[in-house]
C-alpha cells in the first residue's frame, strides 16, 4: 500500500519535460537488467541512451545501488545482493517507441508505444523518463523496443560495475 502511494506520488510529481528526438537514424541504447535475465525476442525492452547514462553515472559518481534507483529498477540504498549487468546495442531509432502512460503519435520524434507495449520492466513517469527512486523525481528519458530489433546489429553485455567504473 505505502509503495503504491509512494509510486503514485512519484508519478504525480515528476514530469520529463526535456525530451528530445535522437540526432541521429542510429543510436546506443543500454538495457539495465539482474545477470542471468532475458527476454523473449518479441519482448519489449526499456532502454535509456548510452551516452546519457553514462554522463549521468560519471557527474553523481554512482555506484550500481544508486544507479538502480535512478533508472527506477529498485528502491534501496543499499548494494544489490544480486549481479546487474548493462547490454549495448547500437538500434535503429526508427525501431524506438516511448512507453508513454498514454496517447498516440510521436512525442520529440519517436513514436508512442502501443497500450500492449507499454509494460516494460521498472517505474516510470508516464512522460518519458525513468522515476528515480530515491527522491521521486525524473530520472533518464526511457524509450522500448523489441529485443528482436534491439539485438539486430549484435550487442556487448558489460557486468554493471564495469560500465559503471569504464574499466
């Protein structure tokens, strides 16, 4: 109940107002996931920029608990007791949708996620970023796609704290 709360509030007071179309027809999307996790190839995926991700992680010097509830995935402060790992994939933006609580269209040139797509694992605002946990504001813009479409060009799965740490 308390969580739910929690959530709701998150959602009413977090707004991602800063979104942007991807400057270019390509682009690198991470995909945060517990090691040892996969997905079907028709299963959506809740991917964030690479480049923002790692900007974001270097300027808060983040550890992979604080990351965690930056990307909305886990609530706690304290280290996981589970292995996480990041997967790049270099995707077509055209293959890109926002999990966007509701419409339709395009939002900042990348299309709304259909209702059925819109389920992806991990809190987030319903207007295009993740939900940090930690303080119930926005935290990274959020897009979804396919695993089939994500894993088209090949992929590199990096532990957590080595993309982390860039070592």
């Amino acid at each position: 109940m308390i969580w739910s709360l929690l959530i709701a509030t998150a959602a009413a007071q977090s707004t991602c107002a800063d979104l942007a179309a991807p400057e270019r027809d390509r682009l690198s999307v991470a995909w945060v996931s517990p090691m040892g996790r996969s997905v079907g190839r028709k299963a959506h995926v809740a991917v964030v920029p690479t480049a923002e991700l790692r900007r974001w992680a270097e300027a808060e010097q983040a550890d992979v608990a604080r990351t965690l509830q930056a990307l909305g995935l886990r609530r706690a402060a304290d280290p996981p007791s589970t292995a996480w790992k990041v997967t790049v994939f270099d995707v077509a933006a055209a293959d890109l949708c926002r999990p966007l609580a509701a419409g339709e269209g395009a939002v900042a040139g990348v299309p709304v996620c259909l209702t059925a797509d819109r389920h992806v694992p991990g809190r987030y605002d319903g207007d295009g970023c993740t939900v940090d946990l930690a303080d119930a504001t926005p935290g990274l813009q959020v897009y979804s796609l396919t695993w089939e479409a994500a894993a088209a060009q090949g992929f590199c799965v990096l532990p957590m704290t080595r993309f982390l740490t860039g070592r």
